[in-house]
C-alpha cells in the first residue's frame, strides 16, 4: 500500500515539474511574440504616419503592407491549420473534451507566425487568443517529448493555456481563473492539476515580466474604492453591459457567417479588400484599429469627447466583430476590454455629469466596464473581475466590479446569450474544417 502511495506522488510531482517547463516555454514564445509584433506595431505606425506626405508612393505602403499581411495570415490558415483561425480557445476547449485533435506541430508555427501577420496589419484582434492557443499546444508537444502517458493531456493543455493567458496581459492569476471557471467543464479537476496550472501560470509571467515588461499592461491612476453610496451605479453598468455583450457575441456570428459565403473568394482578393478598408480607416483614425493598447490610455486620459466616444465605441464594435470574421487568427480580449473601457467611461461621464459629489472619477467605471463585457460575452465574471484587477492595479475596486460583473452575467443569461467560445465551438463542431 505505501509502495502504490509513493508511485502516485512521484507521478504528480512529475506532472508539476512538467508544468514548470511548459510555464517557461510559453514565456519564452510569448515573449518573442509580443516584442516581434511590438516592431511590427511601430513599423506600421510609421508608415501610417508618412501617408500622405510625400506623394502617391506614400500611401501605397501602407496598403501593400496591410495586404500582403493579411493574405499571408489568411493562406497559412487555410492551407496549413485551419483550426489556427479566429481565437483558438474553442479548439482548446474542444481537445480537452477529445472531440478536436491538437496537431501542434501544424498549430505551433502557423499560429505564431499568421497571428503576426493578422495583428501586425492592423485588424481589431488581440495577441491573448494566439498565446492562450499557443499554450496549450505547448502543453501537448511537452507531453509528447517526454512521452508521458494519454492521462497527462489534460492537465497540461490546460497548464498551457493558463500560461498564454498569463503571458499575454501579466495577469497570472486571470490565467488560472480562466481555466478553473471558463474551462470547468472540459479541465479535469484534482489537486494536482490545479497545482500544474498554477505553476506554469506563475511560471510564464515571471518569463514575460523578466524579458518584456514587469509593470501592468494599462498604465493607470490606482483609485480608492467608490463611496457605497455610489454602488448602486455599478448594477445599472452592469445591466448595460448584459445589453452590449449581447449585441457584441451575436455580431461576431454574423460576421463569421458572412465571410464563411466569401470563402471562395481568391485569397489576394480576399485580403486585398480587408487590407484596403482597414487602412483608409486607420491613416485617418488611428484609434479605430490595432488591439487597442495606445487607446487604453488616451481614453483613459479623457482625451476624448462624450461624442467622439461614441463614435469609438461604435466603430470599434463593428470592426472588432470584421476582424474576428474574416478568418485570419486573433483573440478578442483586447478589442472587447477597449470596449469595455470605452462605454465605462462615456457611463461614468455621465454619472460624474449628474452625480459629481458620488463619483470621484469616471475612470473607475472604465475599469468595471473591462470586467462587465468580458463576464456578459465570455460569461466568465470571476476572469473579467481578475483581469481588469491585474492589468490596471485597481485592487481597492473589487467591490464595485462584483457588482458588475454578477448583474452582467446573470442578465446577459436571461437575455438568451450564450457563453461566446461554447457557441464557437458548437459552430466548429457543427462545420468540421
């Protein structure tokens, strides 16, 4: 009896130092994508920027550059790894269940490298889906290196995972939650392969924060925790969001079916239109485009009007749901927290406007609206609530972001709307690719 005692502990422990390498190879890969894409970003910025300043020449730079990128994206896709499209998550959810494969020697390098191309052109795509996707192939090429038995898929995959959401936004614990909530129904839970996730979580943020950056992914005042007077704002957010995350998921299925009807289209020709429309938009509207990073912080700064948030907000939605639809691969969490922190801020705005005594700052609402759309389209308010802590700092405002996370979710699930990566994978499943 203590003999089998002894060979179960040595087998976890394994699965623990097992989970540690997965932790730094996808720091390590994480890393890399985020500085590769970072040049990539500035490079594009610049040639934005000269549109227009020196003759014809100038603005066909950009447009080649937004074509080529995107067409390159779109045909490693199609030709090499269809499953690399859009986010990846519903691919991960789906190996955990053992009803999609996970072919990581396909998936590896045309995800890291198309989701270069996609992100780096301009389209409305985040860098978290790619590295969440990455991670959890990661997870299952370290599993077949050591040649560690079929048991061992799961707890890493999910490692994996948690990982690519960690390194993505400096968020270890997001990454975890993510996996335990948004995850629960595929990830096998004991002891140990809750440890495994957080070990490779903590793992790949130390990496990124060691090679990349150490400090919170939004630069923003810490606030002090709102006067409770003021928390019943909180719920009317949160019945907005309920609304918007709605509205949000079903104009990404719309989209997704649209391009689906254009899949016959040459690729060049595909990409040539995608490319054309996203750089009119953004030589002119830099904000409108891109993950949104540089729009955290000038609307954050309140550099924008009441009115000019509008048109942001609704501009970017419409774009965000394009981008996710053509195809190419690319996460939404970022597009969707730039959401979030936009309609937080025109909410708090008016808040402040008629309740200047409750609210001290319009910025505390950006931050719930980070929290509110993630729990009302993912349907995951414990991941919402830990991401917009950790990439703001904003650790005194967990009160108020309970509130709005829980009335986003609870109401969004009355209003009908589904969990968005259950519905993509319903739709995977439903067209094998």
């Amino acid at each position: 009896m203590n003999n089998r005692f002894i060979d179960f502990d040595t087998k976890n422990f394994k699965l623990i130092y097992l989970a540690l390498i997965v932790g730094l190879v996808v720091g390590i890969i994480s890393s890399a994508f985020r500085i590769v894409l970072s040049y990539i970003e500035t490079f594009r910025d610049h040639l934005y920027e000269d549109a227009g300043k020196s003759g014809i020449i100038s603005w066909i730079w950009p447009v080649l550059f937004a074509i080529i990128g995107i067409s390159i994206s779109l045909f490693l896709v199609r030709k090499y790894a269809p499953e690399t499209s859009g986010s990846g998550v519903q691919e991960i959810e789906g190996t955990l269940d053992g009803v999609r494969p996970i072919r990581w020697k396909q998936v590896l390098p045309v995800k890291f490298f198309a989701s270069l191309f996609s992100l780096g052109s301009g389209l409305l795509l985040g860098r978290e889906g790619p590295t969440i996707q990455l991670g959890g192939n990661i997870g299952k090429m370290i599993k077949d290196v050591f040649r560690e038995p079929d048991n061992v898929n799961n707890s890493l995959i999910s490692a994996g995972a948690a990982a690519g959401l960690a390194s993505a936004f400096n968020a270890p614990f997001a990454g975890i939650i993510f996996v335990i909530e948004e995850m629960h129904e595929h990830f096998k839970f004991n002891f140990y392969s809750v440890s495994a996730i957080i070990v490779a979580s903590g793992t790949a943020d130390f990496v990124v924060k060691a090679l990349v950056n150490d400090s919170p992914v939004i630069q923003m005042t810490v606030f002090p925790s709102p006067n409770l007077s003021s928390l019943w704002m909180f719920i009317i957010l949160g019945l907005l969001f309920s609304i918007v995350g709605f509205v949000y998921n079903k104009l990404l299925i719309v989209a997704l079916d649209f391009f689906k009807k254009l899949s016959k289209i040459p690729i060049i020709i595909l990409g040539s239109t995608i490319g054309i429309v996203i750089v009119f938009i953004g030589i002119f509207f830099p904000d409108m485009i891109g993950g949104g990073y540089s729009t955290f912080t000038k609307v954050l700064d309140q550099s924008f009007t009441f009115y000019a948030l509008i048109i942001l907000f609704v501009i970017r939605m419409l774009l965000s749901a394009f981008s996710y639809g053509t195809g190419t691969p690319g996460g939404i969490f970022a597009p969707m927290l730039v959401l979030g922190i936009i309609l937080g801020m025109l909410f708090g705005s008016a808040m402040q406007h008629y309740f200047p005594t409750l609210v001290l700052h319009p910025g505390i609402f950006a931050v719930a609206g980070m929290a509110g759309i993630f729990a009302a389209t993912v349907r995951a308010p414990l991941t919402g609530l830990m991401l917009a802590v950790e990439m703001t700092s904003n650790f005194e405002l967990i009160l108020p972001l309970i509130i709005t996370t829980v009335t986003a979710s609870v109401f969004t699930a009355l209003l009908g709307n589904q969990p968005i990566y259950t519905t993509l994978l319903k739709r995977t499943l439903a067209n094998p690719k």
